[in-house]
C-alpha cells in the first residue's frame, strides 16, 4: 500500500492488506516456507492485515483463526495473543506446539466489536520449515582430501557442491587458509542450481599447509543445513629462506649488521628441477637472481639500503622456465646508536641514570630522545649535540615530571637531518615511597609518634599529614641518617592516618607513605572469672568495665550470644563498674560496651570474646518409658550438668535418629525436657543421647524408653458423594464413620482417577474438563493417639453436560 493511499479491504468487507511474516498474502497451498527462528527475536510467524477503523473503530477485536490444513475442521484459537489498533490486526504465533515442521497451515482474520463481527478476510498459506536438512556433497579434482600436498599457490581450482536436498537455493562457503596465515576467505555465497543440480566455485590458494573448507547449503525458508567440511593440504612451492644475520621478522637487530653491511641469505627451493632464484627487497630496493645447486639450493650475500623493517621476495624458477610464486620474508635492518651505561636499569626518584650514545650511522650532530609512559604515550622530544666524533652524553634525571616513565627512546640525526631507527632503553622509577612507622597513639588524648625513611638519595624534609587535614601538617628536616620523627596529638576517637611525603634539596618528592590505625576511647573490659584467654565455668561471675572516655557517667554493654542486650550501669567514682552475669549454656560469646557522658556522647566500642567451657552431662532416666509413635512427643530427661545449649537426640531400633528440641531446663539443671518428631519411628528401645555442646561427645542412655506402635482408625462407612454428575454441579462429600470417632478430616477429589488440583474441600464444582470422566474423593481420617486412614468412596456416573 503506498504512502497515503486507502487500505485495500476484503471485497466482502473483511480485513485486507495481509501479509505472512511481512510476505504479501499467499492464497494457494503451500504458500512460501518459513523458519521461525530465523523470521525475529520471538521466533514467531507475525500474521497482520488492515481493517476500516470508520466502521469497527480504533479497538475492536481481533479473532485470527490459523489451521493445519490436514486438518480443516480443528483452528486454533489465539485470541490471548491477538490484537487490533488503530486499523491494524496482528497476531505473533510463538508457540511451537502449535507451529510444527513440515506443516501448512492456512489463516484468516475477521475483527468485532461490542455489537458485531466484519466477514472474514481472505485465506492465506504458509508452509513451517524448520530443518535446513543434510549437508551437501563436496567434490574436487584439484585439491583431493587428505594430507599429501597438492596444488600450488596462487594457481585456481575448483569445487563442485551437490545438495543434499531439493530446496536448496544458495550456498555460504569459506575456506580456511592454513597454518602460515591463519587468514580465512570469509563467507562467500553462491546460488544453486535452478534444475537442482551442482554447483562449481573456483578458489586460488593464497598459502600452503592444511587447509579446510566448509559449506552450507541454505533452503527456501533460510535454514542452513547441517556442517559439511572439507580437509586438504596445499603444496609448498615457495622456496625457504633464513638469514643469522637478517633474522625473519624478529623485530630486533643484530647490531654487527646495519644499511650496506652484507649478510648471508640462503634459499632452498621446494620444487623439484630448480635452475635459479630471482630476490628483490621490497618493490624498489636491492635486487638480483642466482643459480641453485644440484640440490635446489643458493647462498646470496645481500647489503640492505635502508634500515627499518622491509621484505624480501624470493621466487624458485624450474629448468622449463616457468617461476613459482613468491616467499616473503620479513626482517629488520638496526641502524640505531649503540648506547651503553646504565641500560634497562631501575632507577630511585630523585636519582639520575647515565647512557654513552655512539653513532652507527654517518655523520651524526645530535640526538634525539623522548620518554615513553606506561599507557605507550610519548613525551616530548628533546635534542642533544653531539661531539666531533659522533657520541653523546645522555642523563636522565628520574623527578615528579616523569614518574610515569617505563622508558627512552634514543634515535641518531645526521647532518642531513635523516633520523636513525629509535633505540628503546627501558627504565623502572622507583618513587621512593617512606616507610612509616608508628608508636602510641592508640587512646584519644594520647600521642602517635611517627617515623619515616625513605630511600631516596640525600632528602632533605619530610612532611606528614594527619587524616588529609592540611592544618594538621608538619614539615621536618631530614636528619642526619636520613629519617624524620613527627609527634601527632590524637583528640578523637576514630580510624586514623598519617601520609608522610620526602623531598630533595631539588624539590624533587616522593611517592606518598602512610600508617593507618584505630583510635579508641571505649572502656576496657577485664574478667578473672571468664578470661578472654581458656575457658570460663557454668558458674556465676562478673566482668569489670573500666572508662577511658573523658566525663563518661554510664556503661551500655550487650553479651549477643546470650541474648542479652543494651543493658546500662553507672560509672563508679573510680571510673568503673561490675557486671554480673550466670551462663545458661557453653560455648563462644562476646561482651561489647560502650560508655556514656551525660550529655548522650558515646564512647567507641570495646569486644571481650570468651569461652564458657560446658559442665559434665550425666543421664540417668527418662520419661515417659514408653511412647507412642506417629507425631511430635514430649520426654523429661533426669541427669545432671544440663543446659539450654546441649543437644539431645533419639535413636530408634532401626538404626534411624531424631534431634529433639529442649524447650526447659530445671533450676537445679537436673532435668531436661524435650520434645521430639517420632512420625514413623520404628517401634522397640530407643536411646537417648545429650550432647554437652558443639565439640564434646554425647553422653547415652540404652533402653531408656520404648516406642510402641499408634493404633489406626478403621472406617466403619465409606465416604459417599451426593449431587449430580453434571459439569457445573456442585457435590458433597460426607466424611464416613470411624471407630473410634475421628475428630478431623481432610478431601481430596479425583476424576478418572487422577487428583484434581485445590479440589480438597468437603465440596466440589464440577468443571467442564471432567466431561465424561467418574468422579470419587478420598476422605482422610485423624485423632490424637491414633494412625490417619484414607478412605475412598464409590464412583459418580460419568459426567455428563
């Protein structure tokens, strides 16, 4: 429809303008073929078209029916996921149980409003296609398969590939290049075969070594079909070379050679009946031809013009004449100065590195270098004479200018004005970061003294600073071994630091030191009863707290392990106070307090850890000696030592166990009570165990009760339903009669057999998804003392409209 244009609708008034994933309606079978996955990010087939919104408004409803064509008579409902708006209909179909492969399916679209519906629109098709299918046949009389090398370097042959299948409309090949490059053709495409048949590509070879192809064959609805791959070996026919002195793209000079220094090349051809080598360096550099040997080989001795990297070609030529492709071989030519000195050597801030520079080039004046920082960035140049003879002095002073530094660059200059290649000389600066140390300073109202050194050669002045603030610095002359000593008053309580920095007479810095530590005024806490160090008794004992905050007037303490929190005591006059304390079980805890002046301020916090060493358990009998099985029981156990921390278990006859759950312990701690889950424990003796705590073993008791087995209720009546079996019908269920009496119920509903999802009420509503199936409900019967039993009751008539 073009710009502007009126929707062309339905001759019959339906909507028009439909399209099948944005394809213009198809109204014959099969329509075209599509692959979900490969149409969106939804992987749905999108059906849209247009409606008169003068007629049905902006947001009326659109009903889409979508159905396999094999099957007429069964549409699909995707009204949930169906919509129309402002003269629009569109529907995603997204689910693929509804989308299978290999399917037509046909569609059509009407849309209502509160009142009426539009006539539908025509009948679309659509074929799913979601299997790209077998890979195809690849053929070749040029590069057979395997590992014997055939072929040659930039000499084209071909392939042949046959589909598979006869839907193919393309192929997507590439080839990969082998080991030398590693470099691969990239996806290339070819169409297929209007008649089906196969399809010829051709290929040159741009390097020698194992070689792979592969290939896809992509069907009308753009799948790809399966992987097919294709292994050969390319023939060398380049010749090799090597150079000691010209090594292959090393990057790095052998400094005996340099521009117009002759070096040994040596060629070995890799064809059979080679007469001779022609080389050129670059494309107009040095150039030549050589004789082989009887053995396909040549030695060339080659003076480079021009320093840098640069390649050399080297071609075999074979007895009839005819050249074979070209090798390249890359190295580098080192005319950079030669320098000696303190080479690839750290260096301390505030100290100097020196390099002797001597030329390697003619009639060199001065040198150029630059630093090179750690992001590759470099620094700007700087020139130095040179002396009558060619060399140099160069020292670099390692300051707060370039700290950054990983390195110098140093080339030569000639007289007219051509530079050298660039020498690299590699530098770790050092910033001399001080040491620093710390004595006191731990109490507010105390003071930290602090000590620096650094290694910086001959600093003259430190200067330090209390938690970055500038009022708080302090500038110190070196003293005579080369440390400084600072004294910080500490007024308040909190994490605290000191950054210390050292200078030269040149004003040169360091890199910058600290200490760091925590300032605290909170009380100190002391217990012989529960030292922090051993273990502490399950006996009565007090801790002493201690002030250290200026005006504190009360303690707030907690001991969290015991549940015991916030609590206040004054500050006695001599600056303390006790507390009291009883464990109620063993194990690790910790007493933290602060204090308080009078007006609210709160001192730092101050933690005791200790450990409360559990007292020897002893169990001597339990009660009642015989329970029943089949719920939660309740048992006193008799001994001695116990506490709300111990651990209690049974263990039946059947080699099971159960924890129990201690919910009281005597004053006298001679008796325990616990209940326990003995839900399908086996009847017979049990033991029962105490565990002091966590690290000591339990202390048992054998045969120190019996578990009897619970009777079961019976059921005297079966559960019956009363209602009609009829979809909407609502059926009750009784609960039968049981001896003894039950005193609760639960229901669960079935239909054919299989239980109904949240139909566990004494009532049902039959739904319209157990047409035609019998209905029944099991009624479940409890009563303390006694086993539940499941009854079921009788099947409904089957369930009818």
């Amino acid at each position: 429809m073009g710009l502007g244009a009126a929707p062309a609708f339905a001759t019959d008034g339906g909507p028009g303008d439909l399209t099948t994933a944005d394809q213009a309606c198809v109204t014959t079978s099969p329509g075209p073929y599509l692959s979900p996955m490969r149409l969106n990010d939804a992987h749905a087939v999108a059906l849209e078209g247009r409606y008169d919104t003068s007629v049905w408004g902006a947001e009326p409803t659109a009903d889409f029916q979508v159905w396999d064509t094999a099957h007429p008579d069964q549409p699909q409902d995707w009204s949930e996921r169906a919509g129309a708006l402002n003269g629009t209909v569109r529907v995603q179909l997204e689910d693929e149980d509804r989308q299978l492969d290999g399917v037509t399916y046909a569609w059509k679209v009407r849309v209502l409003n509160a009142s009426d519906a539009s006539p539908w629109s025509d009948t679309c098709y659509y074929t799913v296609d979601r299997d790209g299918g077998p890979a195809p046949a690849v053929s070749t009389d040029d590069f057979p398969a395997g590992d014997t090398p055939v072929g040659e370097i930039g000499v084209a042959g071909s392939f042949t590939f046959t589909p598979a299948a006869d839907d193919t409309v393309r192929y997507i090949w590439s080839v990969w290049d082998g080991v030398d490059s590693g470099s691969t053709t990239g996806d290339q495409t070819v169409p297929a075969s209007p008649t089906g048949g196969p399809v010829t590509v051709s290929w040159k070879p741009r390097t020698s070594g194992p070689t792979g192809l592969t290939v896809y064959a992509i069907d009308r609805a753009g799948n790809y079909s399966d992987r097919q791959h294709y292994d050969f070996t390319v023939r060398e026919t380049r010749p090799s070379v090597f150079s000691a002195a010209y090594q292959d793209n090393s990057g790095y000079g052998d400094l005996k050679y340099n521009v117009g220094v002759p070096g040994e090349f040596e060629f070995s051809s890799n064809v059979g009946d080679t007469s001779s080598f022609t080389w050129h360096i670059d494309e107009d550099g040095p150039s030549g031809s050589t004789d082989a040997d009887a053995d396909g080989k040549a030695t060339v001795m080659i003076a480079p013009t021009r320093a840098g990297r640069q390649t050399l070609y080297v071609r075999a030529i074979t007895r009839d004449g005819v050249p074979h492709p070209e090798q390249a071989y890359r190295f580098y030519v080192d005319n950079g100065p030669l320098v000696t000195g303190d080479i690839n050597r750290g260096v301390v801030r505030g100290s100097s590195l020196n390099f002797h520079l001597a030329p390697r080039t003619s009639d060199v004046t001065s040198y150029v270098h630059w630093d090179v920082d750690y992001n590759s960035a470099d620094g700007p140049k700087t020139t130095i004479p040179a002396r009558a003879d060619g060399t140099a002095d160069l020292t670099w002073a390692a300051d707060n200018s370039n700290e950054s530094t990983r390195g110098v660059r140093v080339q030569a200059r000639s007289a007219d004005g051509s530079l050298s290649e660039p020498r690299w000389l590699g530098i770790y600066v050092d910033g001399a970061r001080p040491q620093v140390t710390r004595t006191g300073g731990e109490l507010v109202g105390t003071t930290a003294t602090i000590k620096a050194r650094t290694e910086m050669v001959n600093p003259t002045e430190y200067e330090a600073v209390l938690n970055r603030d500038p009022a708080t610095k302090q500038v110190v002359p070196a003293a005579a071994d080369g440390t400084a000593t600072f004294e910080f008053p500490v007024t308040k309580a909190e994490y605290t630091y000191v950054t210390v920095i050292a200078r030269n007479a040149a004003g040169v810095h360091t890199d910058e030191g600290s200490t760091s530590w925590s300032v605290t005024n909170g009380p100190v806490i002391t217990s012989t009863d529960f030292p922090a160090s051993g273990g502490g008794h399950m006996t009565p004992g007090t801790f002493t707290l201690k002030a250290r905050q200026a005006g504190a007037t009360r303690f707030v303490y907690s001991i969290s392990s015991a549940g015991i929190y916030d609590v206040e005591v004054p500050v006695g006059a001599d600056g303390t106070a006790t507390v009291a304390w009883t464990p109620k079980n063993s194990g690790y805890f910790d007493l933290t307090a602060t204090s308080r002046t009078a007006s609210g301020a709160r001192s730092t916090e101050s933690r005791y850890e200790f450990f409360i060493q559990a007292d020897p358990v002893t169990v001597t009998a339990v009660s009642p000696t015989t329970v029943p099985t089949g719920g939660v029981r309740t048992l006193t156990i008799t001994g001695s030592g116990f506490h709300t921390g111990n651990y209690a278990y049974v263990y039946p006859s059947d080699g099971s166990y159960a924890a129990g759950t201690i919910t009281a312990v005597s004053a006298d701690r001679k008796t325990l009570t616990i209940t326990v889950d003995l839900t399908g424990a086996a009847p017979g003796p049990v033991t029962v165990g105490v565990q002091p705590d966590g690290y000591n073993p339990s202390v048992k008791l054998m045969n120190a009760f019996t578990i009897v087995a619970q009777p079961s209720l019976k059921v005297v009546t079966k559960p019956t339903i009363t209602g009609a079996a009829k979809v909407g019908t609502r059926l009750k269920a009784s609960t039968g009669t049981w001896n003894p009496k039950a005193t609760t119920f639960t229901y669960q509903w079935s239909a054919a057999g299989e239980p109904i999802s949240d139909a566990t009420a004494a009532t049902y509503r039959i739904r319209p998804a157990d047409l035609g199936k019998k209905l029944t409900v099991a009624v479940t019967a409890t009563k303390p003392g006694y086993t539940a039993t499941t009854a079921k009751s009788a099947p409904t008539p089957r369930v009818t409209k």
